[in-house]
C-alpha cells in the first residue's frame, strides 16, 4: 500500500474506533465484540476500550506496545496474540438473540481487534485474523447480514477475508463509516473508471491498428495482380472492391459496401481473394508474368467470387 492508502485505512480505523454507541448493549457488544485478548497498538481503540470500560491500564498497554511507524497499517489489529495485559474480560456475546445494532456494534469491535483492510491499486481486501474456530463462526454470522465472506486457516489461525471491494464498503457502511469510507469509494470509482478507459483506448488503437495493416496488405495485393494482369480477370465485383480499396485506403469494410451497395462480407471476400491471388501469384508467377499468353493459371485454382 502507498503511505496515502495507509493514511486513509488509518483514518477508517480512527473514524470507526471514535464511534461512541449511545446504548448500553451496544457498548456491551462493541467490547465483546474486541475480544477478551486485544492488543491496544492504536491509540484510537486503546481509547474506545477506555471510553467501553475495558481497560484501566490501557495507556500502559499502549506504551509498551506501541509499534515503529515503519510496520505496515495493513497489519494493525491482524496480528493479535493472546494478550490480557490487565483487560477486563468482556461480557460474552449472544450473536443469536441479539438486535440488529448490537450485531453492528460487536462487528464493528471484532473489526477494529481483528480486521485487516487493505487497499492497493486496484484491489480492496478485508480480512479478520481470528482464532480459528471462530472462523466459521465468523464467517456464517457475516452471511447472515447479507455480507457472504471466505474463510480458511493459515498458520493455525482463521481467516475470513472478503476481496470483493462493493462487500467491504458495504460492511465498513454498515458498521458506522463515514467521510474516508466515501474516499475509498471515490478513489475505487476513479481507478475502475481508469481501468475502463485505457481498456476502450486499447481496444479501439488495436482495431485502428489492424485495419490500417490490412489496407496496406490489399493495396499491395492489388497492385501486384494489376502488374501481372490477374486483376483484369476478376469478376466485375472483385475490380470494383479493389477500385474502391484504391480510391479510399481509409475505408472501412462497412464503408466501401455502403459505397459499391453490396453486403460486407463481399466486400471481405473480395478483398480476401485479391490477397490470396497476389500471394500465390508472388510465390509462382503466371505465364503473363513472365509474358506468356492465355488465362493467368492461378484463375482456375480459386472460385470465382460471387
Ligand atoms: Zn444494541
């Protein structure tokens, strides 16, 4: 992540973590929800556990925690270990019977102990770093509130992460984000918006591109059978494609049928056969290439076009 992305994922988190729930049970909720083993590193949670009544010592805690800067932001919260330092145990949570608000609440504490988000260039990702049996525990809570999440183990502990970048503005939404949530969703906007266009200009300089090569390729052609007289034994249809081709190096298919009033793809057959014929007629010349007389034998091995 770029000190600007962390810069803003430490904004969520300040901005999450200065949410002060006005009912008790959110409160109750939100302390459950940091767990009973939170490491205090940031001092917006060492705060909010002060304010929830978690931790007496949590200043103490935060000073003999306190991380070097240099420790990426993706990190802060994931790396929790096991960890009293003096903090109250939380009163234990009853995800099953709770209401909607304290579900928030404790999403948001589970979050802010155990959540992970990180945003590099194109892609957002969240993930909770928790013990793993709570990860599925974790993971069918979240599909409940209609925001589906993966889990699996990695070194002994669970994750449960979601990469879809809509899911996790929807949940850090949901949990009370505000002003930096709608700059992460700006910048997500602007970068897909990016991504788009450099995919059209792409696409359409491609498309540019081979048309151009391929007018180079007929107007070659063509020029090679008039030389050999070939092109004069072509249907009537076939001398006016390559009349019009000469005439307009620039036109589209499309434009030179509208042009001859005859459909596209005569007009690609016709320019397919000028390319065919001057190709095999490069590779073995006729007789009149050579100043023989007759018809050009290179005529019969090709039907004619229509
Ligand atoms: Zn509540």
């Amino acid at each position: 992540m770029s000190q600007a992305d962390r810069d803003l994922v430490a904004a969520i988190r300040a901005e999450l973590a200065s949410i002060d729930p006005a009912r008790r049970c959110d409160r109750l909720a939100e302390s459950a929800g940091l767990g009973s083993d939170l490491v205090m590193r940031e001092a917006a949670v060492a705060r909010l556990a002060v304010r929830l009544g978690r931790a007496t010592n949590a200043g103490a805690a935060l000073a003999s925690r306190r991380r070097p800067k240099h420790l990426h932001a993706q990190d802060e919260g994931a790396g929790a270990q096991a960890a009293g330092d003096g903090a109250l145990p939380p009163s234990p949570f009853d995800w099953a019977t709770a209401a909607l608000h304290c579900r928030l609440a404790w999403l948001r504490g589970r979050f802010l102990a155990r959540g992970s988000l990180s945003i590099v260039t194109s892609r957002t990702h969240l993930e909770f770093v928790v013990p793993a049996a709570e990860a599925p525990v974790l993971a069918s809570r979240l599909e409940e509130m209609g925001l589906s999440a993966s889990w699996r183990l990695r070194r002994g502990r669970g994750v449960v992460v979601w990469k879809s970048a809509e899911t996790v503005s929807l949940f850090l939404r949901r949990i009370g984000g505000g002003a930096s949530l709608l700059e992460i969703e700006a910048r997500q906007v602007s970068r897909a918006l990016r991504g788009e266009l450099n995919r059209v200009i792409n696409a359409e300089s491609a498309n540019l591109q081979r048309s151009v090569e391929a007018a180079g390729r007929q107007l070659a052609a063509i020029s090679v059978l008039e030389g050999s007289g070939l092109l004069g034994e072509q249907s009537f249809q076939v001398r006016s494609v390559a009349a019009a081709r000469c005439e307009t190096p620039e036109a589209t298919l499309g434009e030179l049928a509208e042009r001859l009033e005859v459909h596209r793809s005569t007009v690609q057959r016709a320019l397919d056969r000028l390319e065919r014929l001057a190709l095999l007629d490069v590779v073995a010349p006729g007789p009149r290439a050579v100043g023989g007389t007759g018809q050009h034998p290179l005529s019969a091995d090709l039907p004619a076009s229509r």
